[in-house]
C-alpha cells in the first residue's frame, strides 16, 4: 500500500471515530439534560424555603420540597421574579432572588425578607464555585444565619459586610475571615438587588 493511502486512510478512520465519539456524547447530553435542569430546580426550591421563615426537616425529598414550595410560594404578581410566602392567604415574607459574580465565577442565592419589608428572614446560597474552605464557607450555616432577622438600613447600604474584627449593628454582618473578597461581592450583588426591589415597591426614594 502506498503511503498516500495509508494517510487517506488514517484521515477516514479519524473522521469516522471523532464522529462515532460525537454522537455517543451528544446523546448522553440529550438524556442527562433534563435531569440536571431537574435537579437545579430542586436546588432554587430548597434555597427559597430555607431563605423564608419554614421549619424545615433535616431530610426532604425532591417530592417534599416540591409540595412545600407549591404549599405556600407563589410569584408575585405585581413584581415578577419575586416570589411571595404566604399562610391562609396572609402574606409572611417575599423571596428575592439574586446573583452576581463571585471571586471565580458567578454565584446565585434567595433572600428572604419579611412581610414588613425591613426585617431579613434568611439567605441561602445554592450555587457557587468559590475555593473550598474559604470562599465556598458562603454555603455554610454559620455565614448564612447571621442575615435572619438582620434589619435593612433606610440610608446606604441596607445591609453592611464588616470584618470579623468589627462590631456588629442591627444592619451589619461578619465577612468570612480568609475571604472577604467572596464575602463583598455577595454583599454587593445582594445589595443591588434588595436596593431594586425596594424602590419597586416605593419602600426606598
């Protein structure tokens, strides 16, 4: 065989992998699609009931996070994109949700606020990249519970990222010590958003 043909053959048996290796991934991306989107949504349930004044199990199901979502949260009809947490037809709080960019790349979270629309209920992060252990700590409880029942501030920021080092005010909150870059850019994404949504609702000049 020549070599012109042993090349001619080698492009078509390169052509004919690559295209076998194509479809196989294609086809695996088709059937796993659906169950990444689903599981995405499970994830934005749960962070909204965490983030709203619920009593939460320590172990729920897709299924029970789904019938406890459509339970009692609804979008708000007049502000879309906000959702609003209601209890025989009595409003409790308003889920915010909200994104921004992170240290490394972007990250999403729900803010709940109560239906006084000055008192935080909580704060859930549920999607995130940060280095483990130290911007990633935005996950963690002891980061997140410090926003329940912080109040929003009528001038400024309504609410403050400080060092660990400060003293905290009704307004402010603690960064995560080794990451406080993380730690303002949540606060800024989440600031801007509560700032929004609060002059949509005429609760801010």
């Amino acid at each position: 065989m020549k070599i012109t043909e042993r090349t001619w053959y080698s492009v078509v048996f390169m052509f004919i992998i690559t295209g076998v290796l194509s479809t196989i991934l294609i086809i695996f991306g088709n059937t796993t699609r659906q169950r990444v989107e689903d599981n995405q949504l499970v994830a934005f349930k749960r962070a909204v009931l965490q983030a709203l004044p619920v009593d939460l199990p320590g172990s729920l199901s897709p299924d029970d996070i789904h019938q406890m979502f459509t339970a009692g949260v609804s979008e708000d009809s007049v502000h879309p994109g906000v959702l609003v947490f209601r209890r025989n037809d009595t409003v409790l709080a308003y889920a915010l949700p909200v994104e921004g960019p992170g240290f490394w790349a972007e990250i999403k979270g729900v803010v709940g606020i109560s239906s006084d629309m000055r008192t935080l209920t909580g704060l859930a992060i549920y999607e995130q990249n940060e280095t483990p252990g130290l911007g990633g700590e935005i996950t963690k409880p002891y980061f997140q519970n410090q926003f329940s029942g912080k109040r929003l501030a009528a001038d400024g920021d309504p609410i403050q990222i400080r060092p660990g080092t400060e003293i905290l005010d009704e307004h402010s909150v603690h960064a995560i010590t080794g990451a406080t870059q993380t730690s303002q850019r949540v606060g800024k994404f989440i600031n801007t958003q509560i700032a929004a949504w609060q002059r949509a609702i005429g609760s801010r000049k």
